[in-house]
C-alpha cells in the first residue's frame, strides 16, 4: 500500500470544488466539429443557430472587410464555452449583451467564453466585431476567397463561410440571414434571397440582401464588383435577379443565353421536383477564373468558363435542381453528397430528354458502357465516397445510373412520385441516404436495399440487363454539353 502525498493547493482546489453547486459541474466546452467524419472540425457542439445578421463594409480596391456579425442562436448543452468557425481578426465579442472572452485554436476555430456559462436551451444572441483583408488568409493550405479585378466572391464547397463570417459551418444548421454590406458608390453587392433596399451616403453604397428560408452556411454567397443586374418574373410566378460582371468579354453572350433562362427552367423542374422553394431564383456571373459552378441557395454562381464553348443550359438545369435536392433538402453529413450530385446530374439527363437529345435511359446506357469492369470509376462508392472522392465524377454519373436503375425498378408513377415527394418530406430540413432508401421504399411499396447497395455502396461494377449488356450504345447528342459541366458542384 503506498500513501499519496498531496500539495497543500490540492486541497485547496478540492474544497474550492466542493463549494461549487452541483448543477454548475454539467457545464462543459461546445465540441469544436459537429461530428461529421469527413469533416472532424467543421461546425460546432452546443447551440444551433436561426439567424445571421451579417452588417459589413467592403473596400474592393484593398480587400478590406469590416464589420458585425450578429448571430441568434439556442444552446443544446450546459456550455461553458462554445466555438466559431472563422479566419479573419475579432476586435470584440459579446454574448448577451455581456463581453466575452475569446482566442483562436486550430485552423479555423474562434472559442468564445462568455461572462457567465449558458444552461441548455437558453437562446443566446452573440456579437462578434472582426476586420481583416480574407485573401491572405488560408486553412489546411487552401483559400475559398476569390478576388476579382473589382471586388471579391465567397463561394465554394464544402466551406466558404469562414473568410467573411463568423459561423456554425456545417449544413446540419441551417439559418436564415440578413446580408447588408456597404461598398463604394458605383460598385454592386450581390447576395443570396431578394434585395430589400439600397441607400447611398457620403460615397458608400449600403445593400440590403434577405434569405427568409433556412440555408447551410457553404450556401451562403457574397459577390462585390460591377455588375449588369437583371430582374424578371418566371411564368410560374418566381422573382428572377441575374447578375453579370461588366467585364466577361467573349463569354458575356453565352453567359447571358444560359443564365436568362433560368426562370423557365425553374418552372420546368417545377413539374418534377414540385412547387419551387424559395423567395427568388436567379444566378450571377462574375469575372473569376475559377472553372466551377455552385448552387449558392437562390443566386447560383457561374464561373465565366462554363461558358467558353458558347451558352449550356445543361449546367444552368444542374444547379438549379440542387435547389430542392441540397439546398431545400440538406445533407446530414457530407458523406451524403449522392443526393445533391447524382439527383442534379439526373436533372441534366432530364433535360436531355425533354430537348430531343438523348433519354434518360440512353444516357445510362452510354456511361454503363464507357466504363470496363476494371476501371477505378466503379470502385467509388456514391453513397459514401469518402473525403478525398466527394467530387469524383462517379458522385455524379455513376450516382445518375443509380437512379435511373431506381426509375426502371419501380416504374414510372412511383419514381416520379418519389421525386416530387422527397422535397416536400424534408423540406428546409436535412436528410440522408439512408433516409432517401428508406422513402424511396416507402412510397414504392419495394424492398430496394439490394439495388441500392450494388449501385451506391459496392466498389465494383454491377451487372446490367442482358439485353443492354448487348448492345453497344451510342453516344447521345447532349452528351459533350453534360461532359462540360463535370467540374459543377
């Protein structure tokens, strides 16, 4: 038996301990990742956030941000402190109303410790000051902050938020926002939902942008330059605004015969995926030399290359389905990208159809074929592709196959059922594969696992039909117009 020796502040400590009240010791530091195994410290633990109030100042010819950031939020735990995602300098927090303490961890993590800790379920309403020039900062070696020959873009995937707010970046928390950024006179803001006003005062411009309805943070856009802005009205009734930058040169005509007609695509998707979600739909095109394009929650952003070739309104269909299926419908973790891409992509081949060139079915039949057994496309899962092939192309074409073989299983009622269902089952909500199984069952009355598995989750090619195994498919006219778009979101 061996004694312990303690130091007299142990004891000190000990009873310092005992005279805490029992309740406090529940209080414990929000988890710096939300839990998503692809993505370990990407948003929070401890609250879920229902507002962004984002009030900012932008100077385009330094790259200067400025501004405050007010975000409403409910706790979920007895917290002691809590944690942010973000890149830029804090001048000054508070959490209601009462200044807190703060500091930096890690590549991205602001930790706040308020004056006093937070019980669970308390609504809490934190006030981050900040400023800071977002391209010269950068995490795990990567920036998503675009600067442009007169302002900047905020717009990737799976992050973006951290270089111009402060926030719970993930999609699992989904928040309304009110985007006000103020810019020289001259200058315009573009931003996610509709414009609520503008006002102009001593050579700065203020804009006013509101998204009324829930987004994922990685949604959430912000674009500063000149722009040529454009509003209608689809026939369906939708408010359309499309921006383009005053700078496109030979890609300004494709841009505009692509992105103009977003209003009517919006309302012929509307047949298939049900009545449009959101406020307003529209896109912009701003001068990037970046070769993606993004489903920014209603304000889509295009990159002036998906252009280069002359107008595509393959990719222009593609981002607008991710608006019911990614956007109205989240993903759960980032692993359930298949939803967004296979169901956008399955949108391209929609259209396919629908302009006369080349079914749904002669598509899968096309990349079924393009594809030997022993080529690595089959050995990523769409299901669950892991980090490092989130974006692969089989995400999008071999998830397209999965639900075309889908469609062919439970004929077309049900199939088309299922695709106007889903939205409307989770909408504003998240949801994952599982999940989609589970309906896609449901509503079809079939037991579907085998299907799915061979088709999303086996990293080997399945077997197709014998009669199509037979034949040796042609390659559909829409297909180099698909093909163009593969570097999309």
């Amino acid at each position: 038996m061996h004694r312990r020796i303690l130091a007299p502040g142990v004891f000190a400590a000990a009873s310092l301990l005992l005279a805490i009240p029992a309740s406090a010791a529940s209080y414990s530091p929000g988890a710096p990742g939300i839990g998503d195994p692809y993505y370990p410290y990407y948003g929070n633990g401890g609250y879920d956030v229902s507002h962004y109030d984002l009030r900012l100042q932008y100077q385009p010819a330094t790259d200067e941000l400025a501004g405050t950031a007010t975000i409403l939020a409910r706790t979920t735990q007895d917290l002691s402190s809590f944690d942010l995602d973000f890149l830029l300098d804090v001048s000054e927090v508070r959490v209601n109303g009462a200044q807190a303490a703060f500091t930096t961890s890690g590549q991205h993590e602001l930790v706040i410790t308020p004056k006093t800790p937070l019980a669970k379920d308390t609504p809490i309403t934190v006030v981050v000051r900040y400023s800071g020039v977002p391209s010269t900062k950068s995490a795990y070696g990567f920036d998503t902050w675009h600067r442009t020959p007169d302002g900047a873009v905020a717009a990737d995937e799976p992050e973006s938020a951290w270089w111009w707010f402060p926030s719970n970046d993930h999609p699992l928390d989904k928040a309304t926002y009110d985007v006000s950024v103020a810019v020289p006179d001259g200058t315009q803001v573009i931003s996610n939902g509709l414009l609520q006003s503008t006002s102009s005062k001593l050579g700065w411009t203020r804009w006013n942008w509101r998204q009324n309805k829930p987004q994922a943070t990685y949604l959430a856009t912000l674009a500063v330059g000149k722009f040529d802005i454009t509003t209608s009205t689809s026939e369906g009734g939708v408010p359309v605004v499309n921006a383009y930058s005053k700078d496109l040169g030979d890609n300004d005509g494709a841009a505009r015969a692509s992105v103009e007609r977003t209003g009517e695509l919006v309302d012929w998707l509307s047949g298939y995926f049900g009545p449009y979600p959101f406020s307003s739909a529209g896109g912009y095109v701003p001068d990037t030399t970046t070769g993606y394009a993004l489903e920014t929650q209603t304000r889509v952003y295009y990159s002036p290359k998906q252009f280069a070739n002359g107008s595509n309104t393959s990719v222009v269909v593609h981002e607008l389905a991710h608006q019911w299926y990614g956007d109205d419908v989240s993903l759960k973790g980032w692993k359930d990208i298949w939803i967004n891409e296979g169901f956008a992509r399955y949108a391209q081949w929609l259209w396919s159809e629908h302009e006369g060139e080349g079914t749904t079915q002669e598509l899968a039949d096309y990349v079924y074929a393009s594809h030997p057994a022993d080529d690595a496309f089959w050995t990523v899962k769409p299901g669950d592709p892991g980090p490092d092939d989130q974006f692969d192309i089989a995400v999008y074409d071999r998830g397209a196959l999965a639900v075309q073989e889908l469609r062919n299983a439970v004929g077309d009622d049900a199939f088309f059922a299922i695709l106007k269902g889903w939205p409307k089952e989770h909408a504003y909500g998240n949801a994952s594969v599982a999940d989609f199984e589970a309906y896609a069952e449901k509503v079809s009355g079939k037991s579907l696992g085998s299907l799915f598995d061979a088709w999303l989750f086996e990293p080997t090619r399945p077997a197709a039909p014998a009669f199509r195994a037979a034949v040796a498919p042609v390659q559909p006219k829409s297909w180099k117009q698909i093909e163009a778009t593969n570097g999309v979101h």
